[in-house]
C-alpha cells in the first residue's frame, strides 16, 4: 500500500482512480427555467472544488423535469470531500426546493 494525501484527507488505499457522479434530479412543474439559473451557480461552484475534473448538465428528452448531472473526479475522496462541504449545501438550497423527490447520487469508477 502507498500512502496518499488525497484532497486534504490522510489514508491508506491500494489505487487511486477517476470517477464519475450521476445525480438525478425530478424537477415540480414549472421549475425549469429556476433550475437553470441555480445550476450553473452549483457548476460554477462546484468548478473551484479541489479535485473535479469536467461536468455537465442534462435534460430528459421525453420528460424535461428530470434534470442528469455527470461530473468527474480524481477521486471518490475529492467527491465526498465536495459533496458534504458546505459551499455544496449552499448553492443547492435552492435546487433542493425545486424537487418532487430526493435527488439519486450513482458514484461510479472504471472497471478496468
């Protein structure tokens, strides 16, 4: 095992590898035009984050209340370390209250 420190925090892994975040977010009708607006505050945000890579924002094609974000990460502690900051809390207060339904996080790594 090698030691890294890994967006601030110290532990012990075997490897180290990029990941991607899905979040699925079901808008309440009439919100698309808000949730616009607050997202590319959370993304611009989300940008000074120690270890984020890229994203993007996604509608549904047959539903545009469902809202997709994917964004990659060096790793899954840079994206913990993001998800329960409270910058992140911050710019999604407003996002929160726009949803029918809690929004599904996937965390996802190479299988290679």
């Amino acid at each position: 095992m090698v030691k890294y420190d890994v967006c601030k925090f110290n532990y012990w892994v075997t490897e180290i590898k990029m990941i991607k975040v899905i979040i699925e977010r079901v808008l309440a009708d009439d919100m698309e035009r808000t949730y616009d607006s607050e997202i590319r505050k959370s993304l611009t945000a989300i940008m000074t984050a120690k270890g984020y890579i890229s994203g993007a924002s996604y509608r549904n094609i047959n539903n545009p209340n469902i809202r997709t974000i994917i964004t990659n990460w060096d790793n899954v502690a840079c994206w913990n370390r993001w998800h329960k900051s409270k910058t992140r809390r911050e710019v999604n207060k407003a996002i929160i209250l726009m949803l029918i339904q809690d929004e599904k996080i996937k965390v996802l790594i190479s299988q290679s």
